[in-house]
C-alpha cells in the first residue's frame, strides 16, 4: 500500500490483490485515515465493492484500470474512470467485425464481473450493425489447461470462426496456447483480442519468439495514447529509475495503464490545488449511519464523511489540460473525451499497428487527433485499416469467418411438397428426393461455392393441396429448416424475419379472364389517331391554307378574285395537299417555302396513319368484360386464386376485397374449370395469380384466356434463409454468375418450355393510338417557319405602305395634322389602316409600279427645283 502527501491530505492508491476479502480490509484501513481521495482499484470486482463505500464516505474513487462499463456515474456517483470505458472498446470491436462483413462471433470471456459485464456490451454493440455473438464461451478465473481445451473444443464445432477473447492477462495466454494445439491457429480461423493482450506484451520486453508465433494473426485493441515530448521524457526516466533498481535486469517496460495512472494521480495534485485556491476547506463528519453496528464488532464508527467531497468530485470532473495519455477532460457520463485505440496485428516479428479506431472517425491509418478539428464521419466508405496478416500468414482475402458446423448436421432445406406446377417443385424418387426448377438453380449455385454444403431435402406439405408459403417460411425463421427452396414470392413481410437470396426469377400479380373476339367496328379508320391528334390535323390544314393565300394573294392570280371563291381555294388548297394534288400552283418564295415544310409533315403523318391502321385491322382484337384489376376490385364478383401463395393475403390486405369473394384453387384443373364456369355457373369471374404460373396456365389452356390489365406488383423468387445467415449472401453471388453465364436461361428452358406459346395480355387498340404528343416536335418546326414567312411579309407590306403615302407638301400642314391628332387620332388609325389593307390587297407588279412612278416623280422635282436659281 502506497500513500503520498498532496496539499497536506493523504491520497491512497489500491494495489490489485486476488482476494476481495484482502482488498477490503485493506480499503477499510486507509479509510480509517480520512482520506479525501482514494485511486484504484485495478480490478473491475472489486470497483463495485469499492465504489459502495465510497458512495457513503463522499470519497471520490478515481480508477485507472477499472475498465467495467457497468461501473456508471449514475450508481456511482463518486466512481471516477480515468481510463477509457470497455463501453468504447466494444464498440471498436463490433465495428472491426462490421468493416470484415461478419455476421457472427463467438465470445471467449472470464466469467466475472469484467467480462461478463464486457460481452454484454459487445452483444448490443454488435445488434446495431446487424451482427450478433452466437455463442457465449466462459470460463471460470484461474481456469487450468484441460477447461480450457474442453471450451475450445465445444466452439470449435460451432459454425463462426471469428473469436472474441475477453480475458485477464493471467489466463489470456493460455488460451492461444490450447487453441495452437487444437489446430485453431490455422487459416480460416479470426482471432480478436481487446487491450488485455497488448497490457501483457508491452510490459514484456524482449517478447519471446514462441509467443509471438503462437499469437501470430491475431488481431488486438490497445488504448490509444498520443506521442509527445512529456511522454518520451517519461519513458526515458522510467527506463532509467528502473535500470537503476534492477541492476540492468529490467528495461523499464510499461503498458498504457502505467501511464494512466501517472496522470491519476497528477490529477488529483492538480484538483487539490484548485480546490485550495477557490477557497475550501477540508473537514469531516461522523455518519450516524455508521453508529449502528448491530452488535457487530468492526467498529463503523472510525469512518468519518467527507464533507466537502461532492464539491471536490465537481472540481476533479471540470479538469481539462494535456497529460501522458492525452487531453484529460470528462464529458457529461464522467467518460474521458475522445476514447481512441490501436488496432494492432501481430505477425512473426512482433506487434504491428495497422491504424486507428476513435468514436469520431471510426478506423482510418491517420492518428485520431488529426480528425478532432472536423465535423464527425463514420460513414463505410471513410473506414481504412492497412493490410492485415491473418492466422495461417493469409493477406489478400479477408477470412470468410464462418463454416458449416462441425457436427456431422447437413443443412436442412425445407422444400414446398406442390400439387399443381409440379414443374418448379415437387416430390420425386430420386436421391434427392426432389426435383423442378428452383431445385435445379439451387444445385447449381451450390456447385458454384468455394466450399462443400452438405445438405438434405425435406418435403414439406401433405401433398394433398398446396403448403402455406408463409408458415414454410415460418419454420425458417424457428429454426426448424436452415434453408426455404422453391417458388418463395419475396414480399414484405416475409423478409421481415428471413433474409432472401438475389431473386432468380421476376414475377409479379397479374389477372386471368375468359376473352372473346371483338366485332369489327365500321369507324376503324378512326382508331389510328386520338380526338385531340384529328382535331389538331384539321387545324393545321386549315391554319396552312390561311398563310398560303396570304402569301400568294399579292402574286397569283389563282388566289385573288371574288370573297368566296378565296374561300372555297383556301380550303381546297388546304386538304387536297393531304394528297398532295393541289392544282394551285405557289409563285412567291416564302409560300413555296412554307409548302415545302408543310408537305414533308403531312408525309410524317400519312404514313404514321398508315402502319397504325394496318396494325389495328391486322392483330387480333380480344375483349373480355374485365378489363383489369380496378374493374376486377368494382365488379363484386368472386376472385380465384392459388392455394397457398401470397395472392390471397395481398388482396385482402392491401386492396380490401372481402375474403367472401375470394375463392382458393388446388390446381390447374380447377382453375380452367372455374374459368369456363364463370361466375353465374358457381367459377370466378377472374383469376389473380403471378406471372409464371399464369404463362404455364395459358399453354395449358390452348390460350382460351388471356391476362387483362398491367401486372400490378413487381417481385421476384429467392430463396430463404435464416437471419444474418452468412450462407445467403454467397448463395446470392453464385445465383449472380449463374445469370451472367446464361445456366439460369438454360435451365428455365429445360423446365418452363411449354407446345403453345401464347401472347400474355390482350392487345390494346389504344396502344396503336398517336396523339399529339407524338409529333409535337414535328409541329414546333411547321409553326416556327410559319411564323418567320409572316413576319417578313408583314415587314415587307409595312415597308412598302410607308412607300407610298403621300408627303404633305409644307411642314405647315404636317404641323397641323400633328395638332390634331389628338382630337382625331381614330379617323387617322383608321384611314392608316385602310391605307395598310388596300396595299396587301394590290398585286405585287402595281405596288412596284407605283413605287418606280413615285421614284421618277421625285427625281424630276428635284432637278427642277436644283436649275431655280
């Protein structure tokens, strides 16, 4: 037991002792001292002892080793950890086995409030990234070899192997050992170890090659602490004290926990200080708690209350400055600041660290300190380790961390013991046991595996009528198949407790309906185009002949004449270009220009019409009285469906058809006869089942039924696993390559070939439909040329109307009719137009005329007027 002086107070540090007993006797005597601070212990045990006593003396407990993240400020108040909490730790590690994509770790711990405590936090740390310790393997402190070698052996047949060991540094060792000599040392096999293992080594120098060979691959976690001048001073004079004591025996090797406690107790120095400047005083008081001793001997009653220690415990939290372990602050929990590791792996020539782990950044290769400055990022795509050597000297593929159990247990596949589409699944006489598609693609995705899969086929289902889907997938998620495989739909709430493979096949609902042939109709020649597209067509024909004869009214004489036979050549001109056999011929070169476009768009839509009514009269035209699932939904009329899919749950669910309407059918006989019944003849009016099924019903029926409407879900086949089954995303891959490589194609042909081939839905009329918004681009073009030729002609008649008005022949007179045009402005616009009007009516060749006239008119007045002196 060691005790030092600071600021006249006794500070009491705890030496770690194996017996609780011993400890609290020696806790009992430093107390007796009125103690205003106590440091230790090194155990999380014997914290949890400690901490109650300290609770009711108002003694801070300031531990540097106390790792136990049950050890919380709010159950002890007066518990401080000065080292980081394995809360942190865990978290790093359930972190490490995210970034390697591990689905399962087995637990490896010391069964006592350290480790236990421990790997219950791993445990909840892991849930949150979708992981979880499928086994928890502890043994009890000071376990001899033979235990040890009876748990290893016990996990060895479990399926993980990806091991978490949570130890003291005493046994810790031991474990590696026994696992060398039960060759779980080899490839295949993940090791991690959290800070006890580092704490053992770094207190060891030189390490011993056998233990780094026996520790070789071997992943581990180790307190982060950053480099600085004070802790390379520090090392230097503890080398150096160390040297002096043993005489050169001992290098002076020390773990991170010999600098946390370092800065323990350098804090308590400073928290004094502060303490003592701020004014307080330092004073005890008896418990009357105490007092009553029971008849008990131990004498309670030399115990006395620090006063001032809730006060003293505030000023100890609010500490901040720089120490050997880095910046010594606490956050609200009394948790240090910015909890960091080393990841650390450790090869054949000793440990090497491979990057960092901080709650800030997750893993990176950079120091932690370097990102405190930036806005938090633990997203994946940031996570970076340097290369790891696994066991077995494996560097360039991360272990898969999982294998089949070695327990002579084959997977267990449940599969659907069908009726009816015999094709995909169903009972059969060979080794198997079964037989059809589903099982085909899942032996060949097997094949594809880099590893064996022992397996049996267990037919699930009375074969009498179809199994329930959902109670097959139900038995996955209980544990009594490994593996679902067949024609399994995923749908929502199945993936809520199973995972699925990538689908091998799409499907989605569709709705089967007896159909007839449709009359043919005397206005088909319509059906090509839409209203709006016919409506719009004459439109333009009629806008086109309007601009021709306003172009050529000035040039052609075959567009001038009487008011109304203008108007019967408009409209002649405008629909006999639909045959292009317009008489009229166009003279101006905007109008010839303006043709031009016009005749290449109605080329675009004559032979548009055209391939669409040859479309029309050429397919076969079906009808049926349901035209769809809205139709289907409205009509109230009895609904089939297959038993035992997910058809019937989706109706009633998700589109509140009354289960009254819906009708379970066994198989395909059922279905046709239902079908031809109809709902008048004691069938269904229509059948709603996945696609798959329905193209093999069609082919069956000789296509006397055709599917209505569009598929109204989009789903697919997988197959079904247990959750986080490690085994779903290899098998998912596989399925992958076999898509890549056509087997998927060559096996759906060996299995879903079928003599007719029919087409699926009813072709629809109205997808042979053009609207306007096929040739909207089209008719931009026609009526931006059109409007470039009329802004030139109406420049043109503008220009030559300010041509030919008359000059005023004094400004006199040009003064006045500027005065008055105020009182007369109407009578101007009015004669100006008039004026605009006769000259657009004029034929080109007079308003030219005119304009030469009026030109020699002006060149003579001012010849005259230039020899009058």
């Amino acid at each position: 037991m060691l005790t030092r002086i600071f600021s006249g107070q006794p500070i009491s540090i705890l030496s770690s002792m194996t017996r609780t007993v011993v400890d609290l006797l020696a806790l009992w005597e430093v107390m007796e001292n009125k103690v205003v601070a106590a440091i230790g212990p090194q155990s999380s045990g014997i914290g949890h002892l400690i901490s109650h006593v300290a609770n009711e003396l108002h003694v801070p407990l300031l531990s540097f080793a106390a790792t136990d993240p049950t050890l919380s400020s709010l159950q002890y108040p007066y518990f401080l950890r000065t080292t980081q909490n394995d809360y942190f730790q865990m978290n790093a590690v359930a972190d490490f086995v995210s970034y390697c994509r591990w689905r399962e770790v087995v637990a490896i711990f010391v069964d006592d409030e350290y480790g236990r405590n421990g790997i219950s936090v791993l445990g909840d740390a892991l849930a949150k990234k979708r992981a979880k310790i499928s086994y928890k393997a502890a043994f009890r402190p000071g376990a001899d070899n033979s235990s040890i070698s009876d748990l290893l052996v016990s996990v060895n047949l479990m399926e993980s192997r990806v091991f978490v060991v949570h130890v003291n540094p005493d046994s810790g060792l031991n474990v590696f050992s026994v696992a060398k000599s039960l060759g779980m040392m080899e490839s295949g096999y993940v090791w991690i170890a959290t800070d006890w293992l580092l704490t053992a080594l770094d207190s060891v120098e030189p390490l011993d090659p056998k233990t780094m060979d026996l520790l070789q691959g071997v992943v581990a976690f180790r307190h982060y602490t950053p480099e600085s001048n004070e802790k390379r001073r520090f090392k230097a004079r503890w080398k150096h004290l160390r040297s002096k004591e043993s005489s050169g025996g001992d290098d002076g090797s020390f773990n991170s926990y010999a600098m946390y406690a370092y800065d323990t107790v350098w804090l308590v120095a400073r928290a004094l200080d502060v303490f003592f400047t701020r004014g307080n005083t330092v004073t005890f008081s008896s418990d009357p708690n105490l007092n009553k001793t029971n008849g008990t001997k131990i004498k309670f009653s030399a115990l006395s209350v620090f006063n001032e220690g809730e006060r003293f415990l505030q000023v100890i939290h609010e500490m901040n400055y720089t120490g050997l372990t880095g910046q010594i602050q606490f956050d609200p929990e009394k948790n240090r600041i910015n909890p960091a590791y080393d990841v650390v792996n450790i090869n054949s020539r000793g440990p090497h660290r491979v990057g960092y782990w901080s709650n800030h950044t997750g893993f990176s290769v950079e120091s932690p300190e370097t990102f405190y400055s930036k806005p938090p990022n633990t997203s994946a795509e940031h996570q970076r380790l340097n290369e790891i050597i696994w066991p077995g000297g494996v560097t360039k593929k991360t272990p898969r961390g999982w294998v089949f159990p070695d327990n002579g247990e084959p997977l267990k596949i449940g599969v659907p013991n069908r009726v009816s589409y015999q094709n995909y699944a169903s009972k059969d006489d060979n080794q198997r046991g079964v037989k059809g598609y589903c099982i085909d693609i899942f032996e060949a995705a097997v094949q594809l595996l880099p590893y064996p899969v022992p397996r049996t086929y267990i037919l699930y289902g009375d074969g009498k009528r179809n199994p329930s889907y959902d109670n097959l997938v139900n038995e996955v998620a209980a544990n009594n198949f490994d593996v679902a495989v067949g024609d399994i739909t995923i749908v929502t709430n199945r993936t809520k407790f199973v995972d699925f493979t990538q689908p091998f096949m799409e499907s989605g609902l569709v709705v089967v309906a007896p159909v007839k042939g449709a009359k043919s109709s005397p206005w088909s020649f319509l059906k090509p185009f839409t209203v709006e597209m016919w409506a719009v067509t004459g439109l333009l024909f009629l806008f086109v002949g309007a601009i021709i004869w306003i172009l050529e009214h000035r040039f052609n004489e075959e567009f001038r004449g009487p008011p109304r036979r203008q108007i019967i050549t408009v409209f002649w001109f405008s629909f006999s270009t639909m045959f292009f056999s317009q008489r009229e011929n166009t003279v101006s070169t905007l109008g010839r220009f303006v043709l031009l476009i016009w005749l290449f768009v109605v080329l675009i839509i004559n032979s548009s019409y055209t391939a669409s009514l040859t479309s029309i009269l050429t397919v076969q035209q079906l009808t049926s009285r349901i035209e769809g699932m809205d139709s289907l939904i409205i009509s109230n009329e009895p609904i089939g469906v297959q038993d035992g899919t997910f058809a019937y749950k989706y109706l009633v669910n998700e589109l509140n058809i009354a289960p009254s309407r819906i009708i379970p059918l066994k198989n395909e006989e059922e279905y046709l006869s239902a079908l031809q019944l109809g709902p008048r003849g004691g069938g269904v009016a229509a059948i709603v089942d996945e696609l798959p099924y329905i193209k093999a019903l069609l082919s069956n029926s000789n296509c006397q039924f055709r599917t209505v409407g569009q598929e109204f879900t989009r789903t697919g086949w997988g197959f079904a696993f247990q959750r986080d089954s490690p085994l779903a995303v290899d098998m998912s891959t596989a399925i992958l390559q076999l898509s890549e490589e056509g087997k998927l194609e060559k096996i759906r042909k060996k299995w879903l070939t079928y003599s007719h081939e029919c087409s699926v839905q009813i072709a629809d009329t109205e997808n042979y439909q053009l609207s306007v918004q096929s040739f909207w681009g089209l008719f931009l073009i026609c009526g931006i040329v059109w409007f470039i030729a009329l802004t030139l002609f109406c420049w043109k008649v503008f220009w030559q109307c300010q041509r030919l008005r008359p000059e005023e022949e004094s400004d006199e007179v040009r003064a006045s009719e500027v005065a008055s045009s105020s009182r007369s402005g109407r009578s101007l616009r009015a004669g100006s137009f008039k004026d605009l009007i006769k000259v657009v009516d004029q034929r080109e060749v007079e308003i030219k005329e005119m304009l030469k006239h009026k030109s020699s008119k002006k060149l003579k007045a001012s010849q005259s007027s230039a020899e009058t002196p």
